[in-house]
C-alpha cells in the first residue's frame, strides 16, 4: 500500500502535475469564499478545460475544486454568517460569533487546522480501503453493478435533502436525459428530436446549463448587502492556546470519524456529515449552553466532518466507479470524457492515475493550510466582489466553454433549455442535483441491466441468488422502507401541528 | 375555513402544476418510446428501457400530484426572476447565433453587454468600460492563452 501511495507522490511531484493541483485547490478555495458560486458551478465552468489535459492532471484539478471549497466555504461563514458551501452552514453557528467577539483569527485558524486534520484522515482511510474495496469490486459482475447503480440512484434520492419522491423523479429524469442519442448495444436512434443529437446530450450542456445558467438567472438582480468586515488580523492572535487546543482533540477526531463515514455512504456527503458532526457534539459536550454563542469544539468538529466526508466521498468513486452525488459524477463524467472508463479496473490498469489522484489530495491539503491564513487578506478582499461583476463573466465562460467542447452551436441553445429547465425546476422544489446523478449513472445501468438479462436468460431472480447483488438489494429494500416511512412521518407531524 | 374553500379551486391548478408538467413529460416519452423495438427480457431491445423509465416517470408524477393536492398547506413557488430570465436567456442567444458568424470578439462582447442588464442597476456607461474589459481579458484568455480553434472576427 505504500508502495503504491508512493507511486503516486512521485506522479504528483512532477513540476506540471503539481501546478494543477495548486491551480485546483487554490480555484476551489477561491470560489468556495465567493458568495453565489459553488463547487458544481466551477467543476462544470472548468469541464471543456480538461479535454487539453490528461485523465491525470483533469482529476487532480477537478477534485481540487471539490476539497478547496470546503476549506473556503468557512471563511465566508465565519466573516459575513453566509455559508459558501452547503456543508459550512453550522459553521456559521460558531464562527460568526467568534468573528464578532473580535476572534475572527482564532475562529479562522481552528476552521483552517481541523478541515486540515480531517482533509488527512479522510485521505487516509481512503488510502487504506482503496485496496480492499477494488479486491471486492472486481468480483462484480453485470448483475452486481446494475444493483450497486440502483442503490446508489435510490441512496440519493432518499437521503438528500428535499422531499424524496420529487428527488426520485429528478433521478429518473435525469436517466431518460441519457437515453437520447444512439443506442450503445444495438445503436437504434432514441429520442434524437434532430440530427445533432445523435451523439446524445452533452454533459457539459446539461451540467452548465443546471448548475451554472439557472444560478445566474437566480442571482443576477440580487443585491446581498454585503459588508466585508475591515480585518486586522495580528499573527499571535490566530494561534489558539494551549487549553484550547487540548479542548479540540477529541472533536476533531470525533468529527473525523463522522465525516469519513457519511462521505463514504453513497447519497451522503459533506453537507449531512457537517450537520451530524455539529449535533453529535453538541449531544456529547459538558457544556452545551456555549454552543451558538462561539463555541471552538462547535466549529472544529463539523469542519473536521466536511473535509473527511470530501476525501471519503472518492472510495465508491474510484474503486467502484459510482459516484455517490453530483460532484463525484460530473468528476466521473470528466474521466468518461476523457477515454477512461471509471470502476475497479481503474486501479489495476492505471495505477498512475488512481494512485496519482490520491497522492494529490494529500498534497492538496497541506497546499489549502499554506494558502489559508497567509492568504486571509486577499479571501477578504474577494468577499467583497459583488455577483453583479462575476455572473456576466460566468455568462461568456459557459458560451465560450460549451462551444468549444463539439464548436456546437446547438449546445449552446441546449445548456440555456437546460438552464431555464434548472430554474423552473427549483422553483418547484425540485433539485437539479439527482438530474445530473442519473444522468450519468442511467447509461452504466441500462448496460449492466441488459447485459444481465442475456447473460442469464431474462431470469430475475439471479439478483437474489447471487450473494454481494442479494446484499444490494437488500439494502435498496430497506432505503426505500426508510424513505416511504420516513415521508409518512414528516406528513403525519406536519397534518398534527 | 371559508376563507380556505374559496382559495381551493384557484390552488387546485396551481398545485398540480409541477406534478402535471413531468406527468405530460413522461407522457410525451412513452408515445415515443412506444414505437422502439422492445424485444424479449433476455434479448432487450433498444425500447425496453425508455419504455420503463417513461412509465416510472408517468407513474411518480402521478404521486407527486396527489401528494401536493393533499399537503395541508400548499408550497408557494418562488418569485420568477423575469430581468435574470430574459436577458440571460437573449444573451446566450445573441452568443450562439453570432459566434459561427461573427467570430469570438464581437459575440462575447454582446453576451456581456446584454447579460449585465440583468441587474436592474445596470447604467450604460459602467456595462461599457466592464463589458471592453471582459472582452479583452476574454480574447487574451481563450484566443491568446489557450489557443482555442474560434475565428475572433468574421472571415
């Protein structure tokens, strides 16, 4: 196992593969602090970027953005109480207290340090379960895989926010949006309204339009009077002190521990790991009447969890090849797209790659504390652009990005139907996320699903006879129990009050 | 309670919006799907999966209609940003028509131009310097820096 982690050091070490992972953290945590601009909208806005790099270096950057802005997201929770991600949202429960008690430099240090600490135990159980996990997934077969998709789809429609049937229809919407275009086994035309869809729709379409042309519409006249506070911060006020140092050991680790493992839950991620980790601490502590009021324990622990749960998050997708949310597929469909088809053979046949990419959040996390306090005046200084001088920027990006990808001029008009769509679809409470989910896993399971049947005579109970598929199903049984009995629950407490 | 009853015809529709819409969505897929050759289940067709996967949708819209129709209280749709919708939406437009005519320079330097009125502060002078400045920093970027196959003006 070291041996192979050390492979991927010497591939990350490299001059130019080590620039993008700077490249990557450094854009990650820029956006992560710019108000309105989240991780999926920059993935998708750098996706036509990686077709002129290597699967490699595409990965490290992508993945960069992903972790970077969990490290950026506290700043603006702490500064200004607005979360920048949706996983720092309870560290505006503490930060901003602390920054409004003059401590804004301890509160952004503790945020910086424990996201640190759980960056490395998330890159650490990652580098400990990559072997183990790929030994398992190489026994999978069609059935298992066409399983291990349906789980993870109804994993993410169940546990995400938002109500759960709509989620599932979002799902499965998103896996008809991946039916379009020729059939890959008997390549009849499906769907393909004109003659520029026969290659199918393009995830950078969908992912541009959804994440990046409906934010836009959203934001674009609204003014968030946002004041970024005029901060001096002196170097010896950052440190915390010996006594509260002590105080964060165990929260740190208990945050860790929870984050690893909801970012390694299929459907699960930062988000809930961060509000887990708060609750759990709060539960645990001598002295709850502090949390609200600037409580360090309170702010380390679910930055710990957001950091662990975005290592984490990468075990089902580079050893299995299923991406657990939106994120982990647009990283997916950036590999696709590259030639590389994701799953257990990764680490086998591309071992540069896989260990590469691992190797690189290790690296990844030691660059984001570097940059962190050092750079805290220039964070600032970004906290004050308003979204009124990004999103006409953000607007070409998108133009520009999409028709370079196929110089398709289709594309274009696609990714603003698919941004209107996003749009209407939020205002509706739907969420665009499990579009993107099925979207990319709908082929994966389409294949596995029909190669089954052929290999085993249209027999469905093969599912249940073999015993890792039997597993899956048995766990997509009790995810869909949970999701109905949960829903008739929230109904039942909402007709009672 | 009157009160309650006179608003409920009104809402009907209204609740039944977004629900109807995917059901007329999934609706639309099944009529085409249906002509797909479906085959058998150990020998599938390229119809088979379209044809589920419509009915699936057809079938939670349907849920999702009875669900919002019996919510104690009906979920507001949020405030349509029709400044944001309308001249995103002509800026995208403006982009995708021109770029192939006019080249990269003069397409992103409208895109700009038209998509910074979306913030109903926008004044003319300001979306001037902004948008000659974008677009330099655009043609550097894209033309200059990453080199990317797009003519910058017209042929």
């Amino acid at each position: 196992m070291l041996d192979q982690f050390l492979l991927g050091l010497s591939v990350v070490l490299q001059p130019d593969v080590l620039i993008y992972a700077f490249f990557g953290v450094f854009i990650g945590q820029l956006i992560g602090v710019l108000p309105g601009v989240g991780a999926i909208t920059a993935i998708s806005l750098l996706l036509p970027v990686t077709f002129y790099l290597d699967a490699t270096t595409s990965m490290i950057l992508l993945a960069g953005i992903y972790y970077g802005s969990q490290y950026g997201g506290s700043i603006a929770s702490i500064l200004l109480n607005l979360p920048g991600t949706p996983s720092s949202v309870v560290t505006c429960l503490e930060g901003y207290p602390l920054a409004q008690s003059n401590r804004a430099g301890l509160a952004l240090f503790v945020a910086a340090f424990s996201s640190f600490l759980g960056g490395m135990v998330g890159v650490s159980i990652l580098v400990l379960a990559a072997i183990p996990m790929t030994v398992i997934a190489l026994k999978f077969g069609a059935p298992e895989y066409a399983m291990l998709v349906i789980l993870g789809l109804l994993a993410a429609s169940m546990i995400g926010t938002g109500s759960q049937i709509r989620s599932f229809a979002m799902v499965a919407l998103g896996i008809a949006l991946g039916l379009v275009g020729a059939d890959a086994t008997t390549g009849y035309y499906r769907f393909v309204a004109m003659p520029e869809l026969a290659d199918g729709i393009s995830l950078v379409s969908l992912a541009m339009g959804l994440f990046g042309v409906s934010e836009v519409i959203r934001n674009a006249s609204q003014r968030a009077a946002v004041d970024a506070p005029a901060l001096s911060i002196r170097m010896r006020d950052v440190f915390p002190t010996r006594a509260q140092a002590r105080s964060l050991v165990f929260p740190i680790m208990r945050g860790s521990s929870i984050g690893s493992f909801f970012g390694a839950l299929p459907g699960t991620g930062a988000a809930i790991a961060s509000f887990m980790a708060y609750a759990v601490e709060r539960r645990f502590s001598g002295t709850p009447a502090k949390f609200g009021k600037g409580h360090l324990p309170g702010l380390a622990a679910p930055e710990s969890a957001n950091n662990a749960a975005s290592q984490t998050g990468f075990i089902p997708t580079l050893t299995l090849g299923v991406p657990g949310d939106a994120v982990m597929a647009l990283i997916i469909g950036a590999l696709i797209l590259n030639g590389i088809i994701p799953g257990p053979r990764l680490m086998v046949d591309q071992p540069e790659l896989f260990w590469g990419v691992i190797a690189s959040f290790f690296v990844g996390n030691i660059i984001l504390l570097m940059i962190n306090i050092p750079l805290i005046k220039l964070w600032v200084l970004l906290l004050r652009i308003p979204y009124q001088k990004l999103y006409p920027v953000i607007v070409v990006m998108i133009c520009v990005g999409v028709y370079s990808h196929r110089t398709s001029v289709t594309d274009v008009i696609l990714t603003l139907v698919f941004g209107i769509l996003g749009y209407v679809m939020k205002n509706y409470r739907f969420e665009p996320a499990p579009v993107l989910l099925g979207f990319v896993l709908g082929p994966l399971l389409e294949d596995n699903f029909r190669r089954t049947m052929l290999l085993y005579g249209g027999d469905f109970t093969i599912f249940l006879t073999r015993p890792i598929s039997a597993v899956l199903v048995t766990c997509s049984g009790v995810l869909i129990v949970i999701g109905i009995w949960s829903s008739l629950n929230a109904r039942r407490i909402a007709a009672r009050s | 309670m009157a009160n309650t009853e006179n608003h409920a015809d009104q809402n009907m529709a209204s609740r039944a919006a977004s629900g109807g819409v995917l059901l007329l969505a999934g609706l639309v897929m099944l009529f085409f799907a249906w002509g797909y050759p479906t085959g058998t289940l150990n020998q599938m067709g390229a119809g088979f999966i379209p044809q589920a996967i419509a009915i699936l949708i057809s079938g939670l819209a349907v849920a999702i209609i009875v669900i919002d129709l019996k919510a104690p209280e009906p979920e507001r749709a949020g405030p349509v940003h029709w400044r944001g919708l309308i001249f995103i939406s002509a800026a995208v437009i403006i982009f995708a028509v021109l770029v192939d005519v006019a080249g990269l320079v003069p397409s992103m330097f409208l895109a700009v131009a038209v998509s910074m009125f979306a913030d109903h502060q926008a004044r003319p002078v300001p979306v001037l310097i902004y948008t000659l400045l974008a677009t330099f920093f655009g043609w550097l970027l894209f033309l200059v820096g990453l080199e990317l196959p797009i003519p910058a003006f017209w042929r």
